[in-house]
C-alpha cells in the first residue's frame, strides 16, 4: 500500500473568474468559470474547514479578483476562526477604505497587489482598465494604513522591463515588505500573448542586475523576490514545489487542480468539492496521482541529480512547448528541446512592432454587493 502524501501547505482559492482587469496574461484559464457557476459562501467555508483539518496552514484569496465577491470578508473571517493564515491576492482597485477595514477587521493576514507598470498610461494599457494605476496605489497605502502587511507583485515582460528601477522605487515607497518582480509565465492567456510580451536576453541582464544591487540596497527593508522567464533560464523552475506536493488549487466552481494551469493539459479529469472530501481528491485523484514524485519522470530527469529539487519543472509548460506533459521541461538545458526554445525567445523577441494584446475578457462582468455570492 503506497503512503499518503503529505498535505499541501497552501491553498489557493479562485472565488471567482469575474475581474474587472482584462490583462493579457492573465493566469485563469481561457475557458472561464461564469458567475453562476461559482461556489456559494457556505461552500467555500466548507471547504475552509476541511483545509484546516488537512493540516493546511496557509489560504490564499485570489480569482479573477476576490474582492468581487461580496462575502469575501465573511470568507476571511471564517479562514481566520479556522486557524488558516489568509492572503489576499488582488488587483486593488475595487479596494477602498470600507472594505480595507472590513478586511483587516475580519483577521485578514496579509495583501498583496499586482502593478502593471509604475506610470498610469502604459500600465492601464496593459491592464485595459482606465484609472487602474491610481487606484492600486491608492488601495496599497489604504493597506498600509489598516495595518495590513503588503506585496507589490510587480509582473514583468518586454513592455514595462526598462523601468525595474522605477519600479523597485514604486514598491518601497509603498511600504511594501515584499516585492515579487515576476516575469510573465506562458500558459494560457499569457501563451497567447507570448510574442508581444517576451523579453530580450539584454533586458533579462539588466533586469537581473537591477534586482540583485536593489536587495543589496534594501536589505532589512524589503525582500525581492525574482522570478526570471523560464525560457532564457539554464534550469527550471519547481512548479508549484512539485505537482501535487505543497499547493492545491480550487476553481470557482470546485474543481480541484494540482496548479491553476492544469486545465491546459489534455487527458486529465479534475474532480470536485461538490462531490467527494478535498482530503481524499489530494490523496488519491488520479489527476493529483500522475505527476506527482519521480516516478513518472522520463530520461533525462529520471536520473537526474535535481530530480527532488525542480520535480522536472512544469508540466504545463512541457505540454505547451513540447506537446507531451510528461516530457523534461523544454525550460531545462538539458532537454532535447532546449534549443527549440532559446531559438523562439531570441526570434520572438527580435521584432521590433510586437503583436497587439488579445485582451482576457468575459462579456459581462458583474461585481456583486455585500450579502450576495
Ligand atoms: Fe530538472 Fe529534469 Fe532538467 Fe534535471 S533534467 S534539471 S530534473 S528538468
Ligand atoms: Fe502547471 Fe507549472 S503551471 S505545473
């Protein structure tokens, strides 16, 4: 009889697909979760509880945006009486100084706010939301005052590189504790955008550089996360921490995921909260089952020495690179495909007028009051 694994450290719970943002690399799937298909409060705290009685310590608040949702501070109340340390990640600008304390009231742990860019033209261009700059600064300082820790998730990509200063800057000046400078990662809708969104290798050096002499500069103040793009590193990243190892995902409808790509590979079935106990779908879902360890590693990993240290990378990004899920990271130098890769990111990255955005839409985007789902 095989050991259960251990359970996930963290949670991450899509409340919603609903956003009034539209950016173009988004991480929500291209087929999107409609407003009547979402979980309702007594679900989501239903499943609160079972995570805490998993052993989880950690939930994450996202979406779409989570502040759509109108009980989302009842969410919070319940993941705080669960035992649960609560984040929320969100675009701010549905965050003003009602719901800020409501938050904080509620025993929210922390914040944290994605910025397109440091200046409001470009950045709400990307965002395809007029006045969303303004509103994230105004809503991280609104988080600073509730008390409330705050991470600027600063999203990078060929548009915006050239300002890393301006916007290491940006996040100190708002008091941040963190700043994730986090290039765009392509899967879904980032994949679609991929070539208007690639970095030069030069500006991947310079970016580099800047963070590296920025935590020099602010150590003890605020910590800089920095994620690189997969497709100029030597080795890749461990996805997730490994395929169903330490984060498990829910959809807004309840679909549970290993990570909130998975929906992008073919073959897998995802089952539900609304149908068996998330402990169990962790346990032995055949979907959780398929990558998770080594055992399903092909060579090169399979005797590879950091095998137990990036899991063989990220099985989206093998579907989407090398059609095969169960491939080596194409990301990892040492993949035959490695070559393929570099040779599209310099190629991509070249041209000199990228592709307009295709930009995440839904049709309607409702924003629903306190009270309502
Ligand atoms: Fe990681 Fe596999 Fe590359 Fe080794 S061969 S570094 S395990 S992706
Ligand atoms: Fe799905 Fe990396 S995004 S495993």
């Amino acid at each position: 009889m095989s050991v259960p694994p251990a359970p996930p450290l963290a949670l991450l719970a899509e409340l919603t697909h609903r956003c009034p943002l539209q950016c173009p690399y988004c991480s929500n799937p291209l087929e999107l979760d409609r407003a009547n298909a979402e979980m309702d409060t007594a679900a989501w705290q239903n499943v609160l509880d079972q995570a805490a009685a998993m052993g989880i310590l950690q939930v994450h608040f996202s979406g779409g945006e989570p502040m759509a949702r109108g009980d989302l501070a009842d969410l919070v109340r319940h993941a705080a009486r669960a035992g649960l340390y609560s984040n929320l990640i969100t675009s701010a600008v549905l965050l003003d100084e009602r719901r800020a304390a409501a938050l904080a009231e509620a025993g929210l742990d922390h914040v944290q706010i994605s910025f397109q860019g440091t200046e409001a033209g470009p950045a709400d261009v990307v965002a395809g939301y007029s006045g969303a700059h303004e509103k994230k600064l105004r809503a991280a300082r609104l988080t600073r005052d509730a008390g409330l820790p705050l991470t600027v998730n600063a999203v990078m990509h060929r548009g915006n590189l050239d300002r890393i200063e301006a916007t290491i800057a940006m996040a100190a000046d708002l008091g941040a504790a963190r700043l994730e400078v986090a290039h765009v990662q392509y899967y879904g809708w980032g994949l679609k955008n991929r070539a208007a969104l690639i970095p030069t290798r030069a500006q991947l050096e310079h970016t580099t550089a800047a963070v590296m002499a920025a935590r020099e500069r602010l150590k003890g103040v605020m910590v800089i996360d920095y994620v690189v793009p997969d497709y100029y590193a030597a080795r890749p990243k461990a996805c997730m921490g490994g395929w169903g190892r330490q984060f498990v995902n829910i959809t807004p409808s309840g679909r549970v995921l290993p990570c909130h790509a998975a929906e992008t590979i073919p073959g897998l079935a995802f089952e539900s909260v609304r149908d068996r106990p998330l402990a169990a779908i962790w346990a032995d879902s055949p979907a959780f089952r398929r990558f998770r360890g080594t055992d399903w590693m092909p060579e090169p990993c399979r005797s590879c020495d950091r095998r137990e240290v990036d899991w063989g990378g990220c099985r989206c990004q093998a579907f989407a690179l090398a059609g095969d899920a169960a491939a080596t990271d194409p990301a990892c130098a040492l993949s035959p495909k490695h070559g393929d890769v570099l040779a599209l990111a310099e190629r991509e990255s070249a041209v000199m007028a990228p592709p307009a955005f295709v930009y995440r839409r839904m049709e309607k985007i409702p924003v629903l009051e306190p009270g309502k789902k």
